[in-house]
C-alpha cells in the first residue's frame, strides 16, 4: 500500500487553516495570514494551494470566505467549523484531524 502524499499534504493544510482561523476567532482573517502559518508547516505552500483549500472548506460550509474586490481572501470559522476544530461533533473524511487524545 504506498501513502498518497498530495492527499496528505492537502488534509493537513485544511486542518492547520481550520486551527489558524479558530485562534483568529471572533474576527476574520486575510489569506496572507493564513498562508504564513501554512508556510510554518509546509516552507513550499503557495497562495493559490491555500485559496483552493480555503475554497474547499468553505464549499463545506466549515468556512465562510470572502472574496474582496481588491482580490484578496478573507476567512473566517462556521458555527460548524468551530465544532469541528474544537471536537465537538465528528470530522468527515478529507481534513487531517488527529484523533482526540484527551
């Protein structure tokens, strides 16, 4: 069995921006902010790797994006969102969630 590195890669990013806009919380948070704390885990992440998760998350209604006129992102957690990254209900595949360990 070989391990899927891209899906790795991509489930990790949608969990570390899950984290990084539930620490933003109650306000939003620009894509440059995000996509700093993503380069903190993986050096080569690119501003569009961290728009298409910020898009994929928000399609799951676990974010809200908004995209500026200007052209920049904005991102903030769902009442879901939250849940998820705080453990309160269950993770669906396709976000890299460690197991709860408490």
């Amino acid at each position: 069995m070989t391990v899927d590195m891209d899906k790795v890669r991509r489930e990790s990013i949608r969990w570390t921006i899950l984290l990084t806009l539930n620490n933003g919380r109650p306000t939003y948070l620009y894509e440059e902010v995000v996509l700093a704390v993503v380069q903190a885990v993986y050096p080569d992440a690119s501003a569009l790797e961290v728009r298409r998760e910020l898009d994929y998350l928000d399609d799951r209604k676990l974010i809200s994006v908004v995209k500026e006129p200007g052209g920049r992102w904005r991102g903030e957690l769902t009442h879901y969102g939250v849940d998820v990254a705080e453990y309160t209900v269950d993770c669906l595949p396709g976000i890299a969630r460690p197991p709860k360990y408490w």
